[in-house]
C-alpha cells in the first residue's frame, strides 16, 4: 500500500498581469459580466503561493488549465514568476493548459482602448512551463499535450489535457481514449495508484449543466464509463469556477468520482487540499482564499467575491434583457424592464401564485443571484422544506404552456427528454448525495 499523498488543487487562476492596465473605461467594460477579479487576481495568487509555503509538509499542487487571463504572454510569464517561489522552496507545480491560455483575445486596457498585446501560442505552453510538469513526464502525449507524472512512489496523475483537438474543446478523441488506457494499464502494472486532472468537468456539475456545451466533456456519459471502468475512480477538474463534487457508477458497477474545483480569483473563492490515504481513501478539504494585499474598499475577501458575482449576474441578466428587447412591440418591450425591477411577490402573482411571505418583496434579480450563490458555492440551502423551493416549484407549476414550449426546444436542441422543472428543483435543492466542500470518498 503506498503512503499518504497530499496535494493542493488551483483551477481557473486566469492569472492578469495588472500592468496591463486595471482602471478606465475599457477594462470597466471588458470586466462588467466576469465573475472573476482580473484586477486583483496576481494579489490573490501571491497571497495563495504564500498560504501554500506556509505547508511544509505537502509538495504537490496541481493546475488543472486556465492560467492566464485571455492568453497574454505577459501574464503567463508573471504567474511563473509566482510559481518559481514554489518550485524554490521544493514545491512540485504541475499544470495543464486550456481555453484561456493560448489563441485567446489578449489585450491591454488604456483608458477607452482595447489594445492588443502578445498573446501565446498553443505550441509554447510545453516550454513556458517545462519546469511545472511537462519536464518530469514519464509519458507524453505529444498531440494533444497530456502527461504522467509520479509525484511520489505509488501514484500516477494523468494530467489529461482535452482543451482543443480538431478546435473542440472537451473532446476525448479515440487517440487521447487509446493513450489513457495505455497509461492506465502501465500504472496498474507498476503497482501505482491512477487518478486524473482534466480541465473540463467529466460529470455535469449540477443538474441544469447536463445540457450545457462545454460545461463538461463531450458524450460526458461514454467518457465516464470508459474511465470508470478502466480503474479510474477520481478526477479533478475545473473550468465552470464553481464547488462541486459528483458520482457516476457505470453499468458495470465502476464508480467515478469528479470533483470540480472553484477559481481562487473569483465567487466563492476556494481552493483544495486532497489527501490520499493509502490509496484508500480520499480527504478533501476546501480552503478559503487568504487576505490579499489589495484595496477591497473595506470588504472582507468573501464579500468582496460574492458582491462581483452578483454584479456580474445582474449584468447578464440585463444584457439578456436587453437583447430579447429586439424585435418587440412598445408593450413586450416594457414588460421586459419591468421584469429587472419586479419583486417576487408581484411576478407570482401574475400566474396566481402567492409567494411566501419571506421573499415576496425581493426583487426576481435578486433571487436569482441567490440562487447562483448558493448553487456555486456548494451544497445549497434550498431543500423541499424551505420556502423558497416552494415558491419556485409553485410558480412553475402556474406556467405549463411556457414550461412545455421551453423544455419541446431543450429536447430538440439536445435530442434529449427535458424536464426544466425537474432540473431547476434538483439544481437548487443539492439533492444529489455527495456534500460539495468537505468529505472523505471512500476509494475501491
Ligand atoms: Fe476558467
């Protein structure tokens, strides 16, 4: 049985070098529907490098993609700065890259200019960052630029990386399937512990998300199979920035774990220390971002997150708004302004519908933004006794024409049956089994 491995896992830093430019109309702009806090995200991670080195005891950390911001070079080589304090003090730093490294839109911001900057190519991420895991592999897959490492005697991480083959991201090509076998089957021979770091989730990260594209791998439920059955039973990922862990168990019996992990630089702010014990058993902790030297005009970190998610929410909503607003009469048109102001009292009461006394004078936005926190922080609140899953399974049940027309476009979208009650419901009562921040996976 091998010993106790430890290690720390960042997702989703989008590392923005601040020299770039953090102030103007542009960058205001540019950051308005970003959950994430470009502005601050190099005082974060130097304050999460700090807490790290504050571990003497745990080597490993493991960047499952999505380092930089939008690709500039200037930001990949200021976050290896930050990783080279790791590696001096004997840390071992292995990334993966993804979407927002390399052919991405990287600017810099002046004022009211966008300026283009350098950016990074596909090709340049493996000697950008030799010494932060690629120049340790024991395997490399030279298409697609997945790797092994042996981070200690008796483990291998596949850091398998499906960012952009055929320019489709979380695509697993039979060639990356092939390779995985491949390497799974060598670690199992050697007598090695086999578990995966990908960036994008392999599990839908809560119900809703099951039809979304590129909120998990392609043909999420072949490629879970597949690994679960080949002996893969825990994989880390990242990509949708939120906390979140999930179980899949194949026809066969196999179990897959994917635990998804939430950026440092953004709502809710997590990061995650895993502990393998023996192989036997997997203790996963979350752990808050520090304080960070940056002016919060007076806000605790948390609040500081959690305020910059619900503006990015609001945001969004109000673009959505604002786009379905094309092509409407005066009236369609009023209605939908209306609805960015209205509380949830009074859009009950347009289908019939009295809306419990707590939440009848808050506003639709603001239960929305409620809900999002709670679903992406983990293990929300909102159970089937609370009165908010009341209202919202209440007011649905008043909509019947509108459900039936949104969930026949979801079905033909997806080619898939489609209950968008059903979903929402699960989504926001965290009905599935697993908690979401703290557990122990007990392992085969
Ligand atoms: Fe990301």
């Amino acid at each position: 049985m091998p010993q106790d491995l430890s290690f720390y896992l960042i997702p989703d830093i989008h590392y923005y070098e601040p020299s770039l430019g953090t102030t103007g109309r542009a960058f205001e702009d540019h950051v308005k529907s970003e959950t994430n806090c470009c502005e601050s995200s190099a005082a974060i991670f130097e304050a999460v490098v700090d807490k790290i080195l504050s571990d003497k005891t745990t080597r490993l950390i493991l960047l499952p993609g999505d380092l930089a911001h939008d690709g500039e070079y200037e930001s990949h080589l200021s976050l290896i700065r930050q990783l080279h304090r790791l590696r001096a003090a004997g840390k071992k730093v292995c990334v993966i890259s993804s979407k927002h490294d390399y052919n991405d839109s990287p600017c810099s911001y002046n004022g009211d200019r966008r300026v283009p900057v350098k950016g990074t190519k596909k090709s340049e991420i493996v000697d950008l960052y030799r010494d932060y895991g690629y120049g340790e592999a024991i395997a490399f897959d030279e298409v697609t630029l997945s790797y092994v490492v042996e981070p200690q005697r008796g483990y291998r991480v596949l850091m398998i990386n499906c960012d952009g083959e055929f320019d489709l991201p979380g695509l697993f090509t039979e060639h990356l399937i092939l390779w995985i076998r491949a390497q799974v089957e060598k670690a199992k021979k050697d007598g090695a512990y086999v578990f995966a770091v990908t960036h994008f989730p392999i599990l839908p990260v809560f119900e809703c998300c099951e039809f979304v594209p590129e909120s998990h791998v392609r043909s999420w439920r072949s490629i879970a199979r597949i690994l679960a059955d080949i002996g893969i039973e825990l994989v880390f990922s990242g990509q949708m920035h939120i906390q979140s862990v999930n179980k899949f168990v194949s026809p066969a019996g196999n179990t897959l774990y994917d635990i998804c992990t939430s950026s440092p630089c953004g709502f809710p702010g997590k990061f995650r220390k895993v502990t393998l014990r023996g192989g036997k058993s997997a203790e996963i902790k979350s752990i808050p971002v520090p304080d960070f030297d940056f002016d919060r005009s007076g806000l605790s970190v948390s609040d500081y997150f959690e305020e910059r998610f619900r503006a990015s929410v609001f945001h969004r909503i109000r673009s959505f708004l604002e786009l379905e607003r094309d092509g409407l009469n005066a009236y369609q048109n009023f209605s939908l302004r209306a609805l960015d102001k209205m509380t949830c009292g009074r859009l009950c009461a347009t289908v019939a519908y009295h809306a419990d006394d707590s939440i009848k004078d808050l506003k639709v936005r603001d239960l929305v933004a409620d809900l999002l926190v709670a679903v992406f922080a983990g293990d929300p609140p909102y159970s089937p006794e609370t009165a908010v899953y009341q209202d919202v399974r209440g007011f649905l049940g008043r909509i019947p024409l509108i459900k039936r027309a949104v969930n026949r476009r979801l079905s033909k979208d997806t080619g898939e049956t489609i209950d968008l009650e059903k979903l929402v419901l699960a989504s926001i009562s965290g009905s599935k089994a697993l908690p979401d921040n703290n557990l122990v996976i007990k392992l085969k």
